[in-house]
C-alpha cells in the first residue's frame, strides 16, 4: 500500500522522487571521541574510519526537481556505524577510497543539521522521515573554479564553504543504496535512500571553509573545524529515492 502524508493541501507519496539535484561536499577528520559526543542523542555510534578519527560532512544541495519541489539545504552529517553492526575498522585506503566508501554505500550516515530554503520541504522532511530540517538562507555561488555556499541562521553566519572543481570520475557515474539516519523529537530514525550520480569530481582536500558567530558553529569548533579536508566533491546530477523511514530507537534528546 502506498503511503501518504498530506503537506500544505498537498499529497507526498513515497517513496518520494528527486529527479535532478547537485551537491557540493567537503568531508573532514575529525576526533572520534567528540564527534560522538556531539551526536549522543541519538544513540547512534561514529564510524572510525583510522584509529582515533572519524568522518565529518558539510555538503550544500540544489534540488531543481523532486516531489517537495525546488530549494536549497545546507547538511551537518556523520558517517556512522549502522545498528547491529561490528566496527570494520580503518577504511586504509587513503582519501580517495573514503570518498568511494561513502559514495558507495559501505556505511550509514547520520544528518545532524538540515537547514533549508522553503516552508513545505521543511514539513515534508519533519513529517515523513524526521530529519531535523528548519528555515535558513542559503546562497550558492559558482564560478569556473569551485562553487561556494553560504548559510546564515537568525541573520548569523554559520559556514561559508568553497568547494573546487576536481578531477571527474571515470565512467557512466555512481548507483548505491545508503541508509541515512535522522532524529527528533527524541526519536532516532533510519531512512533508505538509493543515488545515481553523475558528472561526478574528487580532488584531496580543494576545500575552503570559514565558520561564523552563529551557536551551531561552537559544536563544529569542539570537532576542531575549520582545518583542511581530507577530501571534497561534486555531483553535478544526482537522482534520489527516499523510502519510508523506521524507527531505531529512542535517543536522549
């Protein structure tokens, strides 16, 4: 039976399609130890991708067209250790095969912050799935070089980030099945979400980011934010299904 939510008069029904987007991400080592402590509430347990270290994302979106329509989103995520998993361990193979375990779907990651351009992506995404969306102004800014995002909460910078065009991956583009984790409201939640990329860039580092006054941004100082990334990225067309989520458990928060 196909389900239903009702978002400003409108029907959503799942799964929901996006059928043209572009991201724009850089990810960063980060200290293990603090990263959980950030992400605590949820009960979830980082990733370490080496000993001590774990994987932080800052990405910007452009969704052109999908069914919750046309915004932008600024995301604070981690790559995670999915429920019921054994640690696996150092990914051990450098930056690049970082990118590529994420890209391909070795492990969950979980959505920390979501903000975003529009009042109805906004409810769809707190209604449906949980993810802990909430109004911002975004810009995005392109130029033949790298593409810049920037994000302000409450007329405050929270992150100002420049990602440089990369060295485009071989091949008709990325497919991968990933299970993307949320939580509000006390309740933590795992959405399955399958990719197709293409027009697809890597580069080591060619990240340049630069946080602002807002509170969010002391959490990404503890990670020890800004510092070079260990890798960024670009998509310059990504086609998305979002299936329905399942709860996971009951955080603290």
């Amino acid at each position: 039976m196909t389900q239903e939510f009702l978002i400003q008069g409108e029907q959503v029904r799942l799964p929901v399609q996006v059928r043209d987007a572009e991201t724009h991400m850089a990810m960063f080592s980060v200290p293990i130890a603090k990263a959980q402590s950030v992400i605590d509430y949820s009960g979830l347990d980082i990733l370490a991708i080496r000993p001590g270290r774990a994987v932080c994302a800052l990405m910007f979106i452009e969704y052109k067209d999908g069914d919750l329509k046309q915004y932008l989103e600024f995301a604070v995520g981690f790559m995670i250790r999915p429920p019921g998993s054994e640690q696996s361990g150092a990914v051990g193979s450098g930056a690049l095969g970082d990118a590529r375990r994420l890209l391909t779907g070795n492990t969950g990651v979980f959505v920390h912050r979501l903000p975003v351009t529009e009042e109805f992506t906004l409810e769809a995404g707190r209604t449906i799935w949980g993810f802990p969306k909430r109004l911002g102004d975004i810009k995005i800014q392109r130029s033949a070089a790298s593409t810049r995002g920037i994000v302000h909460l409450d007329g405050q910078l929270v992150a100002d980030l420049r990602v440089a065009h990369g060295v485009k991956v071989p091949g008709a583009g990325i497919s991968s099945a990933l299970d993307t984790y949320s939580h509000l409201d006390g309740v933590t939640r795992r959405i399955p979400w399958q990719l197709n990329a293409s027009d697809t860039r890597l580069r080591p580092g060619g990240a340049h980011l630069m946080l602002g006054s807002h509170p969010w941004t002391d959490e990404l100082r503890h990670l020890g934010l800004p510092h070079s990334a260990m890798f960024s990225s670009s998509i310059g067309h990504m086609r998305m299904t979002f299936e329905e989520a399942a709860i996971v458990a009951a955080g603290a928060g």
